[in-house]
C-alpha cells in the first residue's frame, strides 16, 4: 500500500509538521510481525493483534499460544498475576471470552470460576460475547465530543446499519461507544479493532468503511489464498 | 517537541525525538545520549541516586504532583524481600494523552527511567502497567524491551553492573480505576482493580505484599535526563515549588492541537493563545478544564492569570493534575459536557464505596433528567449536596472527581443550567 488511503491513517500526518509515512507513525516498520508465542518474555504478556479473523471455538493455548501461556507464568510470582494477560491471549485466539473460557483459563491457573467470572466482568475490553470482524470503538468522551464524536458514532452506526453495542446481520461490524482512548488531541479517535483512526469526521466515516470491506474481501477472495 | 506540532517556546527534554522514527530503536537511542543516564547511575551509590532526583525536585507527573525522590526514599533500605517498580502506563484520564506518545516515539527513554529508579531502589523487576487499548504504543515498547535484553541493558547483568532487573510489559485490559496505585496493584496480581485503603503505603506493603514504588510514565521518562545532567540544571526551568518541565496536552476548541513541552508555570493564555494558535474560529473562550476531566472547571476570567504550575493552578481555583488542558469555546453545552463526564464516571467506578457506587449513578441519573429538560431548580441543590457528600468520603479520589466538575460547574455556570430548565433553552443548539 503506497498510497495514504485516508488523510489520517491513524496519525495526525495532516496537520502535523512532520514528514511521515503510516508505517513509522504506527511503529509498524521498527515492530515487524511478532511471532504467535510471543518472542521474548518480557513482552508476551501484552498481546500482538486483535485479530479480524475469530474463531469462537478455536483450541485455547495450543502450538505457539501454549508457549506464549507458559512464557507469561514466568514473568509473574503468582499464577493469579497471569489472569489478565490469559484472558487477553484467550480474546486474541476466540474474539470474544465466553463463560467457557473463563472456566478453562480459571482451571489452568487454579482459581475458581465464580473468581475469574468476577475478574472478567469487571473490565471492560473482555468481550462477554462474539463482536464483528471490525469491532469500532468510537471515543465520545469530553475532548473529542467537544469535536463532534457524537455525530461520528452515529455516522458509523448509519452506514454499518447496525445498533449500539450489536453486531451488524451480516457479523461485519459491532460499533460501540468507548470511553477516552487518549487520542485527545486528535478528535474524533475511533479505535477498531487494533488500530487507531483519528482526526475522524462525519465526511470520512464511508470511506473508512468501504477501506475495511475492501480489505476483507481481498483476504477473503480465492486468488489471495494461495 | 510537541507532536503533531512544536513551538519556540517548548523546552523539548523528553519530547524531543517526538516524530523521529529513528530514536525508537536501541542504536538510534543511543546515537542520541541514551542509557548514559543509566551508565551514570549504575556508577553512583543507589542513596545517591535517590538524593539527586529529590534535589531535582522533581514532582510526580501522574496527577498528584507528589515529590518523585521523596517517594523513593520511602522504599525499606534493608532488603529482606523482593522490591517492585510499576509504571503507571494506564492512561486513560480523559484530555490526556502524553504517555502513548512517550511509550511509542521514545520506548528506550522510558525504559532507561525504569531500570534507574529500580536501581535507586533496588527494585529487581519493573512492571510496566500498559493501558490494554494500546495495542500499538505496547508493541513498540514490547520489542523495545526485547531488544534491550538482547544488549544486555535488562536481565542478570545490567550493563556489565552485576545487578539483575527484569521487565515486563504488562498490558490491563480496559478500567479506568486501574490508573489509582493500589487499582493497579490490584489489577497486576490479577484480581479486580480495586482500589485499597491506605496505609499500609505501597512503600511497605504494595504489589503482591512486597514493598512497591509506582510512578507515571512522564515521571520515569524525565529521570534519564535529570541523572544525566543534575538536579540545578533541572530547576533552571519552572517554578521554585514545581521545578522543570511537563508536557501539556492540549485538546478541544483550538488550532493546533497536541502536547506541548513547557517549562512549568507557562501562562494558561499563552498556550492557548500563542503555542496552539488560538481558538477554533476565533470564538470567545468559555471554560478551561486545566487538568483532566476530574478537576474542576476554570472560567475565561479565571483562565485569564492563570499560572499552568502545581500551586498557580490551585491559587486559580482549580488542579493541574496530569496537565490535560481542555479548552471550550462559547458554543460548548456544559450541561452536555458535565453529564458525559458525569456518565464516564459512573461507568468506571468500580463498585467498592456506596457513595461512589450510588452517587456517581445518581449524579448521571438526575443530570440527564436536567438534559431531557425533565429537570427542577431543586436538582442543582440536590446535585450540590450529593457530590459534597461524595467527596473524601471514599478509598480512592474516583469519586471526588465526578463531584469537581459537577459542582464547579453549577456554581460558575449555573445561568446555563437554569436556562435548560427554566425554558429549555440550550447551548449550542442552533
């Protein structure tokens, strides 16, 4: 991809002073594709991807993960410690953490279901059930509702043709409303799925849109299988 | 320098390799000065460490404004059990936004703070507490991490020293309260972020029972820097009682957006007027909130004099908090704006103290009563008196925070909420 697709792929590189490819802004190119198990200690408890592709019932800490799950319980001096950074792999590899997985995460750290369900339920970005292929976050607190947010959530709800918090019919799309992505200074900022979109408008809602149709249905296409 | 945009008058210290993709990597960090900091302190006495950065005068940059080496200088000097660093990488007050910038422009800088402020305190790991929505900033701090490890900055040996610091990047997965030191503590050892009572103080009994130190990041960043060059040169810039610089994030009605490095005790006009290029079609200034969305709210007048350092900010009737400036022009709503604060609030409370659990549901309830224009002139007293009741009444400060802007809010725009409910007239409705 040469061409910027959007003014704002995920910088403020309109506005800004500096001379900046997407890929440096984001970090891409220094970041390089981290490995499923995680590379160095250190780093795997945080998580590489919010995948698009999510597979509810997708095997739990096989192959690369299991690796990555082992890494993770040496960094902590408790096995309670690795809950968070289980149940952040665990939404990585299924998309969403069902009451299921709570239980298996729970079993393989030795805490109780009734402890991991209250522990999952607190925090906000475990997603008690499936999300969209794209799940869009819009930010509508103080600094970017000051700049129109809310007119931004609405223009993606429209074009998504999909309610708040439910997943568009054809499982494209789940929008909901988040709270600040300490994007300020560059309103309006939508999260979706991995990614940061800022300096959003109302304008450029469709043409994020058809951007992420467009790049899934080129993964989706036969030629792009081989 | 400020990112997206820089000005003469920043003091660009921990700001400067802002948009300059090289200082990310090890070898461009250290084309730049870095881990000489680091060297430096590995070379000192950790007591000296400590005494430096208290000569500095750095304060904490996280909100509290609490003096950084008087902090360390808590830990237990004897060490009979494990000793942890946190940083405090959950950003997510509203109108702040330095730390992503910070983690994912300069990683090393804030690894080298780390790996000194866990050598000053003997700390063997550093838990770096990563706001979860962060996917990219951790990315790039994650592999800043592992590249360190590579060179033999972390691990068994740091720097050819002997000492052994580890450090993980930890990511939290999505709750505000998670940003108060015991939320974090709580939330590391896997449990719900809730808050604890205190004392027992972090120094003596932190994360995971073991005396823990938690600092921000915009804290540790500056660290490098102050051992490097010493604590006078540090007070060159700010106030007496706020000495040295901060990054102000500027966000809302003005031209150019973004944070900004200023000495401390910058003019409040200045910056908005000056360095961010003034407000958005020149409209007239209507409120400054000066740090965060849980401080309270300043008018233009008092915005007028208004000194962005810890005590000028307090003697203007506000906090300076983490330094989120956000500014609203003459068409902001208040009435809008105080409820969707008033709502973030009453989502993120984590449930443990009636008056924050009820009060913040309550003060959300009868606000959006007030916006449906469903409201009376008594709900502002019953406001008044609910947040009074919610302040210092509760383990953490979630709850003070709703009632900062609710009350200021009323008292100095109260023609606004009585205008909606008297004849349903609204701000910015046309």
């Amino acid at each position: 991809m040469s061409e910027i697709p959007f003014k704002n792929p995920g910088w403020a590189g309109n506005v800004g002073e500096y001379d900046l490819t997407e890929e440096q802004v984001r970090g891409i190119d220094f970041v390089g594709i981290r490995p499923l198990e995680g590379g160095h200690p250190g780093g795997s408890p945080t998580y590489p991807y919010m995948l698009e592709e999510k597979d509810p019932d997708a095997p739990l800490f096989e192959g690369p993960y299991a690796i990555r799950f082992e890494k993770m319980l040496t960094r902590y001096p408790t096995k309670q410690a690795a809950l968070l950074p289980a149940l952040n792999l665990a939404q990585e590899i299924r998309g969403h953490v069902s009451a299921e997985t709570m239980d298996r995460v729970g079993s393989l750290l030795g805490l109780s279901s009734a402890f991991v369900r209250g522990v999952a339920t607190f925090y906000t970005m475990y997603n008690k059930r499936p999300v969209g292929r794209h799940f869009v976050q819009v930010c509508t607190n103080i600094s970017c509702n000051l700049s129109g947010a809310e007119d931004v959530l609405d223009a993606f709800l429209e074009h998504t043709k999909s309610e708040i918090g439910e997943t568009s019919a054809n499982g494209a799309f789940t929008v909901i409303e988040a709270e600040c992505l300490a994007g300020c200074g560059f309103p309006t900022c939508v999260q979706i799925n991995s990614r940061y979109y800022e300096n959003v408008t109302v304008d450029e809602v469709p043409r994020i849109i058809a951007h992420l149709r467009d790049n899934a249905a080129e993964a989706a296409s036969p030629a792009s299988e081989e | 320098m400020g990112y997206p945009y820089s000005h003469t008058s920043e003091v660009p210290i921990i700001s400067e390799y802002f948009g300059d993709p090289e200082a990310r990597t090890l070898d461009g960090w250290k084309a730049r000065g870095g881990y000489q900091g680091l060297q430096k302190a590995l070379e000192m006495s950790p007591d000296n460490v400590v005494e430096l950065v208290k000569a500095s005068g750095l304060r904490g940059r996280g909100g509290a404004g609490f003096p950084t080496g008087l902090k360390w200088s808590f830990m237990p000097k004897t060490k009979d059990k494990p000793h942890y660093l946190l940083c405090n990488a959950d950003e997510s007050e509203p109108g702040t936004f330095k730390d992503r910038e910070l983690m994912r422009w300069v990683p090393h800088q804030l690894i080298e703070g780390c790996l000194i402020g866990a050598y000053a305190m003997g700390a063997e790991h550093v838990y770096i507490y990563c706001r979860g929505e962060f996917f990219e900033a951790t990315q790039v701090l994650a592999k800043a991490v592992e590249d360190a490890y590579e060179a033999g900055i972390i691990g068994d040996d740091v720097l050819g020293s002997g000492k052994k610091i580890e450090v993980t990047v930890h990511a939290g997965a999505g709750a505000y309260i998670c940003g108060e030191e015991t939320g974090l503590m709580s939330s590391l050892e896997g449990d719900r972020g809730e808050p604890r009572v205190k004392p027992p103080f972090p120094a003596a009994v932190g994360a995971f029972g073991m005396p823990t130190t938690i600092n921000n990041v915009e804290t540790l960043a500056v660290i490098p820097h102050i051992i490097k060059n010493g604590g006078e040169w540090y007070r060159q810039w700010g106030s007496d009682k706020s000495p040295g610089t901060k990054l102000f994030c500027v966000s809302g009605h003005v031209n150019r957006p973004g944070n900004y490095e200023l000495p401390l005790g910058f003019p409040l006009k200045d910056l908005i007027y000056d360095v961010c290029g003034g407000m958005i079609g020149d409209r007239a200034l209507k409120a400054v909130i000066p740090g965060g969305s849980s401080v309270p709210l300043l008018s233009a007048e008092e915005a007028e004099n208004c000194a962005l350092c810890y005590e000028g900010v307090v003697e203007a009737g506000s906090m300076l908090g983490c330094a989120s400036v956000i500014v609203m022009d003459e068409t902001t709503d208040i009435v809008h704006q105080v409820t969707r604060m008033a709502s973030f609030y009453a989502h993120e409370s984590c449930g443990q103290c009636t008056p924050c659990r009820e009060g913040t549901a309550w003060v959300t309830t009868i606000l959006q009563r007030i916006e449906d224009g469903r409201g009376t002139e008594d709900d502002l007293d019953t406001l008044v008196e609910l947040t009074e009741q919610m302040t210092g009444t509760t383990i953490c400060v979630l709850s003070d925070s709703v009632a900062a802007p609710v009350q200021s809010s009323i008292e100095k725009f109260r023609g606004e909420y009585l205008a909606l409910i008297r004849r349903g007239e609204r701000v910015g409705a046309a």
